[in-house]
C-alpha cells in the first residue's frame, strides 16, 4: 500500500462483521487508531512520515471507513476493544508504540486494561477517556436513532457533512470533507452513522477511568488548542490521572488536529516515538 492511495488492502473477519487494515513502512511497529466519526484516512499524512521509520499499522473500526456496516451491529467501544485485540494478536504485536484519536483513545485504553494489551508507549490525542463526555446531539440521537436513519438522503448528507465540518478549527478543503462523509452515505451508511452515535455509551469509560493510575509506560497527551468538541481542560484531567503523563497542546488546531495541525503533531509523535 502506498499512503496517497488510501485503501486498505486486508480484511479480517470478526464476529461482529469484516474489518479492513492495512500496514506500511519499516522499522519499530505503531499503531494508529482514529475516532468517531472518522475512519483511518484521518492518518494518511501522519502515517506518510512514520513509515519512513516505523512499520504502521492502520485500520477501520467496525463499522467505520471501508469496515463492514449491518444492521444490529455491535460497534460500541467495548467491540472495537475487542477488535483491536484481535488484531494484535493478528499482526503478532506483544508490544508496539500506539497512537490514538477521539474515541479511538478510548479503544486503547480499554485493551490495554482490560484486555491486557502490552503497548511499548501510548499517544492518546484528542482523546474520549473523561467523564463526562457526550454532547446533547449524541443524546438526542441515542434517543431517536430510527427517526435520523429516515432523514431524506440530502438532508442527512448535509448533517453529516456539517458535523464532521465542525470537528475541524478552519474550514476543510471539499475533498477532505467529501472522503470524511462519503462512508456515512448510502443504504448502509446512513443508518451506521446513527447507530454509532447511539451505541457511544459513556459507560464504557467509566469501567477504565478509575484505573489510568495503574498506567505504566510512557504516554504523551496531545490536544488541540481550539478543540470545541472535547475542551482542552479534559487533557489536563487525563494527565493527572496517568502517572508520568504529559500534556502537549497544538495550537490552532480544533479537535481534528490531524487536518488543523498536521506539522505539529507528526513532530510530537516523531520524538516520543524515537528509540
């Protein structure tokens, strides 16, 4: 796979339906998680510089990107947890370095404590890993996700188009913005849209949250300075909440910093993931 042609290559059979992954690059293995509602393409330029030195492995969550969507799909937290398990075991990684956005932190927080994962260091960005998290669209949602799934199709693309949008501190370039959406159309993607939002259940925190005092390895803490979807106070909380932590801000750069800050943040992860 090359990263300007994001398609990821592999697909891995689940319970819950086929996830698709892909790696790149030689070197030191890490692994890159995206969040809600995003998929792997958030890493595209971030992996380009890691597989100069690093094996990356990437992948769509259940449900997300180029993953499979069904109805009566499991994508909450604690099934993308198990997922990610799998796929270490998959890929034969007892300990690679990690690095995770949004809900994806969440992900990796959970199969390192509950699962028992082994990760050489974690970069949590952005990350949903403190209560309380959860705005009042994803209630209104969780409380109506059949009436969202039957939005006539312009006006449920025009939803997530301006969701997504808002995630970012500036105004994306359209092509960005249409390969964000673009997995959230359609027959299937229209009612996966809805059903992750539902199925985002703070509960699945709660269970981990008590717990980041048993952290130990490195972890880095980055967080968009603007970021309007998960305030920069939330990074301060988390990072005394993990012993040795330590919090690196980005600045002007909102909750997608991948797209507001890509520069800065290959940086801070080249340095905490440098041997």
């Amino acid at each position: 796979m090359t990263v300007t042609d994001w398609t990821l290559r592999h697909a891995h059979q689940t319970p819950g339906g086929t996830v698709r992954w892909d790696r790149f690059g030689s070197g030191t293995p890490v692994v890159l998680l995206h969040g809600t509602p995003f998929s792997s393409y958030v890493w595209r330029d971030i992996a380009r510089g890691l597989a100069a030195t690093h094996r990356v492995h990437v992948w769509d969550m259940l449900g997300y990107g180029s993953s499979e969507q069904r109805a009566d799909q499991d994508v909450s937290l604690a099934a993308q947890a198990d997922v990610f398990a799998d796929l270490l075991r998959l890929w034969e990684l007892p300990a690679p370095a990690v690095v995770a956005h949004d809900f994806g932190g969440a992900v990796a927080l959970r199969t390192h404590l509950l699962h028992g994962a082994h990760y050489e260091r974690l970069a949590l960005v952005d990350p949903v890993a403190v209560a309380p998290w959860g705005s009042s669209f994803f209630r209104l949602v969780g409380d109506n996700p059949d009436v969202f799934a039957a939005l006539p199709p312009a006006l449920h693309e025009a939803l997530v188009r301006a969701y997504i949008a808002s995630a970012s501190h500036r105004e994306l370039p359209t092509l960005t913005l249409d390969a964000l959406t673009a997995p959230w159309l359609g027959e299937y993607g229209q009612p996966a849209f809805y059903r992750q939002i539902a199925q985002a259940r703070q509960q699945h925190t709660d269970e981990v949250q008590p717990r980041y005092g048993e952290i130990d390895l490195p972890v880095l803490v980055c967080w968009g300075e603007f970021d309007t979807w998960i305030p920069p106070e939330k990074g301060r909380e988390l990072v005394a909440l993990i012993p040795g932590a330590r919090l690196h801000m980005l600045s002007g750069a909102g909750h997608l910093v991948q797209e507001n800050a890509p520069a800065q943040l290959a940086a801070a992860l080249a340095g905490f993931l440098a041997p």
